[in-house]
C-alpha cells in the first residue's frame, strides 16, 4: 500500500478487536462465512450458533475468530489475502 501510495490504518485486532458497526460494515460488503477464520481454535463454537447476531458477537468478544488481514478501501472490503483485488485499488 505504501508503495501505490495508498493511505491505510493498521489494527491489532487481537488487542483491539473490531467495533459493533465496523464489523457490520465488513460483513455487509464481504459475508459474514468469509469473517470467520476456520483454522482458530475456537471456530468450532461458531458452528454451533444458529443465528448470525450471535455469531457476530462470538466474533465482537473473541476477536482471535476473524480471518485477517481484513482490507477496507473506501466502501470496499476484502477478508484474508487478495492481491489481485488490492491492485485494482487507488
């Protein structure tokens, strides 16, 4: 990003965690599936919730459950690793 010289704000999500309307402005442009990182050790539980409210706030109090890097590019977002998307960018 900086290379293109494309302005961006790193978050440690795992410190930080994601704020109730941020998350949802994700999940509107992404999915909620694409969020959940399958490989966490707790990503189990997620599948045992029937509803994605609930979901989402599993993913709100246990921040280590999001697939990173999420990318926000204006209304734009990406979850995990897109290059190809990324370029397209300015």
């Amino acid at each position: 990003f900086k290379e293109r010289k494309i302005k961006y704000q790193m978050i440690d999500l795992p410190r930080f965690g994601m704020s109730p309307r941020e998350l949802q402005s994700v999940v509107e442009r992404t999915g909620l599936e694409a969020l959940i990182d399958e490989k966490a050790g707790d990503a189990e539980i997620l599948k045992y919730l029937a509803y994605d409210e609930d979901k989402k706030q599993k993913l709100l109090e246990n921040p280590s459950l999001l697939k990173t890097p999420i990318v926000r590019n204006g209304k734009a977002a990406t979850v995990g690793y897109c290059p190809e998307t990324w370029a397209k960018w300015e």
